[in-house]
C-alpha cells in the first residue's frame, strides 16, 4: 500500500501556513530580527570566550553557542540544572569529543531568540553571560544564585514579553 506511509493529501492548512510564514519572512522586521539575533548570539559568545569559556567553533555565526565545560570541570547536566534555578534557561549538550553519556553532556547550548524578541541587545547579552559566569564559578553557592536570580527577574522586567500588557494605561 502506498498510502498512508508514503502518500498523502495537500494538507491545505499546511500549504497556507508556509504561505504566510515565507510573507513574513521577506520583511524588513523579520529580517532586522534575524541579525539582531545573530549580533546578540556574536556578543555573548564573545563575553564568554573573554570570561575563560570554550566555545566550540571558536564562537557562533547563528542564532546559538555551544559552551564546552569542561575546561571548567563541570557537566553539562549540573550546569543547567544551577543556571535553572538562578532563573536561566540553557539545554545540556553533547560537545566534539565528548566522554559523557548524553544523558549528562559536557557541555550547554544556549540561544538567543528568545531574549531578542523581548528587545534585548548586544549589551543584554553580555549582561546574561555574566550572570551565567556567577552561577558557574560557583556552582554550589544558593546564596549567589539567589542574588542572580533577583538580577534575571530584573532584567526580565525591563523586557517584558507583553509591553503592552504591562503598562500603566
């Protein structure tokens, strides 16, 4: 039988969606976006290297850097579970190389979309690789995790998701 493994219908809903998604993908926000997305994963990777991190590839030309821990002799499994708890959201990685199980990494992605479509910029994202250097070189201390995740809400609150939403009107 040819259908249902390797034929199908046009699935016209999916035909629109690809429509609209390939208009918005040729205006000019979209496209400012995009750079700025990248520009944002360029000033992070940078502040990272400075800060004594490995970033595989030597740094990003996209929209994410993958941090190489183990330099700093920590799991990729333990980092992002302190950067969650500060508030920061990152994924274990596998890195070139690595002897950990992917089920610990020795390394985290990180990616900055997110943090681009809340209006953050260059100086936000050196901003955020500072807080995760705070978390990391001290990786067990609550006490300096606590303090950095006070500066998360902070910084989340001047980039709000919903500006609109939250002011005053």
């Amino acid at each position: 039988a040819v259908f249902p493994g390797f034929q199908g219908g046009p699935l016209m809903h999916v035909i629109a969606a690809k429509a609209v998604a390939f208009k918005e993908a040729l205006q000019i926000d979209f496209i400012e976006h995009s750079r700025q997305v990248i520009h944002n994963a360029q000033a992070m990777s940078k502040k990272l290297m400075d800060l004594g991190y490995d970033i595989v590839s030597g740094g990003t030309d996209n929209h994410l850097l993958l941090v190489d821990l183990r330099n700093r002799d920590l799991t990729g499994k333990d980092a992002e579970a302190a950067l969650e708890k500060a508030g920061i959201t990152v994924n274990k990685n596998m890195v070139p190389n690595d002897h950990q199980p992917p089920t610990v990494t020795s390394g985290i992605r990180i990616g900055t979309p997110a943090l681009t479509t809340r209006g953050m910029k260059e100086n936000e994202m050196r901003e955020v690789a500072f807080l995760i250097d705070k978390v990391l070189s001290d990786i067990r201390n609550e006490t300096a995790r606590a303090r950095v995740r006070e500066q998360v809400l902070d910084l989340s609150q001047r980039f709000p998701l919903y500006a609109e939403l939250t002011s005053s009107e």
